[in-house]
C-alpha cells in the first residue's frame, strides 16, 4: 500500500482496536500513578501514538475513560476466575486453590489494587455508571457456591457460610497485602510482599479461610 491509497475497511478496523488498547494502557499507568484527580488526558495522549482528541472521540471523555479502565481492570480478573477448574478437586483443595488464585492475580496486578482503592474514594461511581460492570458479575462466587456445596455434602464444611463472606475474606487479605504494604512495613518493619514471606503468606491465606469453613458452628 502506498501513502497514497486508503486504509481498507478491516484495517481501519484494526488500527481503531489497537488504539483504543493502547490508550487503556497507558491510562490504566496513569490513573493507578496519579489517581484520578491527578491524572491528565493530555499526558496520556503524550504516552501514546494519538491525541487528546481521538481519546475524547473513543471514550466521551476522562470519566468515561477511567470508566473504560476500570472495566479492563475487572474484566481482567473475571477471565481468570472463569478459567479456574477446580471441579477434580475436593473442597478442601478447591478452596485453597481459589485463594492462591487470588493472591497471585493482586499481587501482579498492584494496579488493579490502586485503581480500585481510587474508585472507592469517589464512591464508585464510576462502577455505577458502568453498564458492563454490573454483567461481569464474578465468576468466583459461582466457583464458591459449588465448593461450599460439595463441602457440606460430605460434612466437612459448616453449613451457615455464605459465598459472599468467603469471596470478602480472600480479597480482603490479598487487597490489604497488596494496598498497605508501605504503611504495615513502616509501622511493624515487615514487608508483606518479601519474596522470602511469599510461600507463607499464600498458605496464611488458605489456612485462614479453611478453618473458618470447618470450624464448629456456634450454638443456636
């Protein structure tokens, strides 16, 4: 092709993906660096092969933006949960395998943690806004639906724990792990992403939530 004859259709097309992926790569470094307040269009547009102008043409906008990275961001995770096949494995290890899932999907990704943590200070609303946020649902809390039925059936596991709960305990410690490092690491001198803690901390991690699972139900 000469500079002369134009893009065909399907290239065009290409070139529209590959654009608007490269620009939720950048954004995604620059709003997790700078937070949203703090991030720039026009320094993203710099990082990138295009301009202020076709970010607004793509995306409506920095809201609509931060939306879009947001929604990769979640997006992301969701298709590693939909890949986990714990299905041979009994509850017990099914449970754990989930978690280390997890564990290893944040620690990774430190900034999906920063993007999250982001948009809990403007009240989500960018997640609220999101139309495809709300049908990402999470492939996970399925997956815990079907250990924790397995578990019970076979009367391993305590049979008044909700999915949600173990699905808030998994993150909760992977997002802190992940989130707090710099603070927890000044405050008692132990850095909770040291390569040498790692192997302990992942089974910290499943060890917590399987007693939880097995431990005796209280008296009603």
């Amino acid at each position: 092709m000469t500079s002369a004859e134009p893009a065909r259709p399907g290239e065009r097309v290409r070139d529209a993906v590959r654009t608007r992926a490269e620009i939720l790569e950048v954004a995604t470094r620059e709003f997790a660096r700078a937070g949203y307040d703090g991030a720039r269009v026009d320094e993203i547009a710099a990082r990138t092969r295009t301009t202020k102008r076709m970010i607004y043409y793509y995306f409506g906008g920095k809201e609509q933006l931060f939306t879009a990275v947001l929604e990769r961001a979640y997006g992301t995770i969701r298709e590693v949960e939909q890949q986990l096949d714990v299905a041979h494995l009994d509850p017990v290890a099914a449970v754990r395998r989930l978690a280390e899932l997890t564990f290893d999907h944040h620690e990774r990704h430190p900034e999906f943690i920063r993007l999250v943590s982001i948009a809990s200070i403007h009240e989500t609303r960018h997640i609220a806004v999101s139309g495809k946020l709300g049908r990402l649902g999470s492939p996970a809390l399925d997956v815990i639906r079907r250990i924790l039925a397995s578990g019970r059936e076979s009367g391993l596991f305590r049979t008044d724990v909700d999915a949600v709960d173990v699905h808030a305990m998994i993150s909760s410690f992977c997002f802190f792990r992940v989130a707090n490092r710099h603070t927890f690491g000044t405050l008692f001198g132990r850095d909770l992403l040291d390569g040498a803690q790692r192997a302990h901390y992942r089974t910290l991690l499943g060890d917590m939530v399987i007693a939880y699972l097995t431990a005796r139900e209280p008296a009603r």
